[in-house]
C-alpha cells in the first residue's frame, strides 16, 4: 500500500444467517453498510470468507469507494462459530484481501458495540444463541454449542421444537396446534409427518430458523406455540441472571429475536436490562483498531 492512501476501517458481524459490515474513516464517520450471506465458518470456512468479502464489496459500493479500496481496510471481524478453536485458526490465517485482519468471536465484538466498551453483559438471540459478560477484564461465557445441539431460545431451536410438536400432534401423542398447517403452507408441502421429515432432511439451523416468525405469531393464541416460547423466555431469564450473579451491570440483547424476547425479560431485570448502545459491526471496528494499535506497538519494541 502506497503511503499516501488513506486507511478505512472495517466492521464484520458475521453470524448464522447474515454478514453484517460498515466501513468508517479515521475520524469515525460511517461511509458506508453492506449485507450478504452466512459467515459461520462451522458452516463452510470459503463459504464464510466468500461472504465477508462479499459484505465488504457491498459496503464500499455503499460509500462509493472503488473496489480496490478493499486493501486500505483496517478490518476487525466477530465471526458465530470460531469458539471452536479449527474454525478460529481457519479464520486467522486466511488469506485475505485487506491491509490487516483481525478476528474473535461475535459475543465480544456484541458486548464492545453495546456497552461502548465498558464492561457488561449481552444475549444474543438470532438463529443461534449465547450469553458473554465482561467485568474487569475477566469473561464469562455461556451457551453457544451450536446447533441442534445448543443454542435455546434461538430462532433455530424455536423451529425444530415446533417440528417435533407437528411430529407428536400428527401421531396423536401431543396436543394439536395451529403450527401444523402455518409451517407446510410456508414450505409449501402437505402436513403429513413424511413430508414435513423429507423436507428436513439436511438442512441448516437458517432453515429451521425461518420458521421463527411464525411461531411468534402463534404466541397466546395457541397452546403449542405458547409453550414452546414460555420455555424460552425461561432459559434467557435463567441466563440473564447467571451472566448478571456477581456484577451491577447491564444486559443487552442482541440479535433477530431480540426485540421480541425484550419485553418478555425487561419486568425481570428492570433497569439493568438495557438496548444497545451501538450495533455488533461497531464493536467489531473497536476491536479492529485496538488490536491494531496493539499489533503497531509490538513492531516497534
């Protein structure tokens, strides 16, 4: 990079659905946004970096910025899935297109944008699920196995519990519920148990997933519906207050589901239960630029 080309830095929230990204100059204006496809490497490392590269295009197409920019670009990325440490290394050592990257999990890019880096707790509720609190500079972590595995209350888990109760309804083992006919009208399928497991076979927690919105809508207006996010509201409550056990400080939710789950748990936890500050894509460029100051000090020591 030629010395006289000035630096941007990038944001990168990558999860199991969306890759969110934001470009900033060095005085923190936000130039421009972009949005593509999943960046869970659990998912498929390429497929991740393939799409992180795409958000990044859109972004600097957004801020009209040519696209040879991309190698101007401080980038700093809290990726879903690099806990475990395969995918993280994969990630680390990408060949990527950028002037420096840096990349950890998305709970703690979440809590650097929510709290505007002060220390604090998030949930975040999307297609997965976790839990990340951060007080003096000691880290709790919980939740976020994956899926099916993991990931209560997410939008996946809300998907494949609505399909096991269809399964039990059909065969005259659970109570009947209205979710039966709303998800094969959205799949376009018959409401039989084969068609609805043949439909399945394979696919993604985003799929399962997509199914989210309708169970939300069945909410106190059906008995299976109702149990099935009961239970959730449940878990995050039993989360929130573990994240929260041995500190006075604030909660954010974060994620799809979030604005759904918040007045659910907000009589819970009062006060401390708070909306975010600024958006996981700015926690990400915090991140980014102290990691990068961290890196330029150590080269000249």
């Amino acid at each position: 990079m030629r010395q006289n080309q000035p630096l941007y830095y990038l944001g990168i929230d990558g999860g199991g659905s969306k890759c969110r990204a934001i470009i900033q100059n060095t005085e923190g204006e936000t130039l421009g946004e972009g949005l593509s496809g999943t960046a869970n490497p659990a998912y498929g490392i390429q497929a991740a970096q393939q799409s992180i590269v795409e958000a990044t295009y859109s972004a600097l197409s957004n801020a009209n910025l040519p696209s040879s920019t991309i190698n101007q670009l401080i980038a700093g990325a809290g990726l879903a899935g690099v806990d475990i440490q395969r995918f993280l290394k994969a990630m680390q050592d990408w060949q990527h297109p950028f002037r420096a990257w840096f990349v950890t999990h998305d709970l703690p890019i979440a809590c650097l944008g929510a709290h505007q880096q002060s220390d604090g707790a998030v949930i975040i509720t999307g297609t997965g699920s976790s839990g990340y609190a951060r007080v003096n500079n000691k880290e709790i972590w919980l939740g976020g196995y994956g899926f099916p595995h993991g990931d209560q209350a997410s939008g996946a888990w809300l998907g494949l519990n609505a399909l096991n109760a269809i399964f039990l309804a059909n065969d005259n083992l659970g109570p009947k519920t209205h979710l039966t006919e709303a998800i094969a009208q959205q799949l376009k399928i018959t409401t039989t148990n084969e068609a609805l497991a043949d439909w399945f076979v394979g696919k993604s927690s985003r799929v399962y997933a997509s199914l989210a919105p309708i169970i939300i809508a069945e909410y106190q207006q059906d008995s299976v519906a109702t149990a099935i996010i009961n239970e959730a509201i449940d878990y995050l409550k039993q989360l929130g207050s573990e994240l929260l056990a041995t500190s006075p400080i604030a909660l954010a939710l974060i994620g799809g589901l979030s604005h759904f789950y918040y007045d659910h748990l907000k009589p819970t936890f009062e006060h401390r239960l708070i909306r975010p500050k600024n958006n996981p894509e700015q926690g990400a460029i915090v991140f980014a630029l102290q990691e990068y100051k961290q890196t330029n000090k150590e080269k000249k020591q």
